[in-house]
C-alpha cells in the first residue's frame, strides 16, 4: 500500500494464499487499510495473476471503492480465476499495464520499467510475466519486482533501464530463480525487504539470496516472516522504517 502526502492511496500486489484458502482481501487488507484512514483506493497495480499477490482483489473490490485495476499481459481470464467469481469481480474493468507509462500523484512517481507481453515458456500466466515497478518521492524510491526472474532481470540491466532504488522488494520471496548479482549491484538498495510467509514450505527465502544481498548491497535486510508488516514513511528527504507484527489467534 501507497499513501501520498494529501491520503491518495494505491496498492502493489495484495497477497493472497496458494490455494485462496484464506481471504486474505477481506481479513488483512481491508483492516489494514482502514487502520490508516484509506476508504477507497484510486488504483490497485498487480505485479502478476498469481493468488499470492492478486489473491486479495476480490475481496478488497467487495468492501472498498477501487478506481480501477491495473494488471500485466495474462489476460483477463486469469487474473479473474485469482480474484473469483463475486458480482463485485465481474463488474470490475480492467487496464493491461504498458511499459514505459509514468504517473505522477501528488508528487509521487509511479513508472512501469517493465511489462512483458510474450513468454518464451509457451505458458500464457506466470512469474515471467511479472511487471517491474517503481515509486520515488523526492530523493527515495521503492522497487517493485513481483516474482521477476534471472532472466527477466538480465535483460534489464543489459538494457541499462534505470534501476537504482533505496528500497528493494526482493524478487520471489528471496527464491534462487531471482536476485542475480548484476541486478542487484545495479539496484543498490539501503534496505532490501522479502515477503515471505513464516515456515512456508517452499524454503523462502534462500540462505544464498540472503548471503548475496549482504554481498552485492550491503543493506540492511527484512523479512515478513520476522518483522511482520513493513512501513516506510519519507518527506522526500529523511526515511523513517518501521515494522511491526500483529497476531491473529483465529487465524
Ligand atoms: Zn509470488
């Protein structure tokens, strides 16, 4: 979630579970939206159609006014699949995200470094077709990577896209598919966050993609899974980070 300096807000991604086995929109988001003061949001951008980063649309579009949704090139179909079936979903329009689109809200950039719209795979949903996003306020930005893989991120720094960002949202929850070490060098990041779930069963995130942030950027490193929710607040100039983890025992 995004929060401009005059209460516009956004979200990148919502999270969700593997099998929408938990609705993640209605029990974490909406709260957790509410809780700083946002009612409705202008837009939400996904990464991928994957549900555990779209998987809390459908239920944030049935509690909250949405301006619109803003999604990479998988086809509609899919990222409805992940979102469900509600009337709310069906009413909902949707706007394929185009590389090289900028926005400015109240002084904050959003630019769309990345959007691929084919996939060598053969496959038509999935990490290859993360979108890569990033934020910057005044002399502050935050890099949005989705699950981008190697490859993906290969071709961006050959390309010599501008990537520097003092914040990293590490690629696929810290997974060896992504972080190679020339994307990170040319990230830069002061502080690199992994999204991960605690004791998820896939070995998020890996003790290599720990050990090569330490190596290549030297940041300060944080993880869901320890430190909870992650907030950064900045007047352009000074970051202040905050984390915090709130228990949920009827979970
Ligand atoms: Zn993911």
């Amino acid at each position: 979630m995004v929060v401009t300096p005059h209460g516009h807000a956004f979200m990148i991604d919502t999270g969700g579970t593997s099998q929408g086995t938990y609705d993640i929109g209605t029990k974490v988001d909406v709260p957790y939206l509410l809780h700083y003061g946002v009612r409705k949001l202008d837009f939400i951008m996904l990464t991928h159609a994957h549900e555990d980063h779209a998987g809390g649309v459908g239920g944030i579009l049935q509690k909250i006014p949405v301006g619109t949704v803003l999604i990479g090139h998988e086809g509609v179909a899919n990222y409805r699949r992940t979102f469900g079936e509600s009337p709310a979903v069906r009413r909902e329009s949707m706007t394929v995200l185009q590389e090289g689109t900028e926005m400015t809200l109240d002084g904050v950039r959003i630019q769309i470094l990345y959007a691929p719209a084919e996939n060598k795979t053969g496959s038509n949903t999935g990490n290859e077709f993360s979108n890569l996003i990033r934020v910057s306020y005044g002399q502050h930005s935050f890099l949005f990577t989705g699950d981008l893989s190697k490859e993906h991120e290969a071709i961006l720094v050959q390309r010599g896209t501008p990537l520097a960002s003092t914040v990293l949202k590490v690629g696929h929850h810290g997974s060896d598919t992504s972080s190679s070490e020339a994307f990170l060098r040319a990230v830069k990041p002061k502080w690199s966050v992994i999204s991960v779930g605690y004791g998820n069963s896939f070995g998020h995130p890996r003790e290599e993609i720990i050990s090569r942030l330490h190596r290549c950027t030297g940041s300060e490193i944080l993880r869901t899974d320890e430190q909870g929710a992650v907030v950064f607040a900045t007047d352009g100039e000074k970051l202040r980070v905050n984390t915090q983890i709130v228990y949920d025992d009827k979970r």
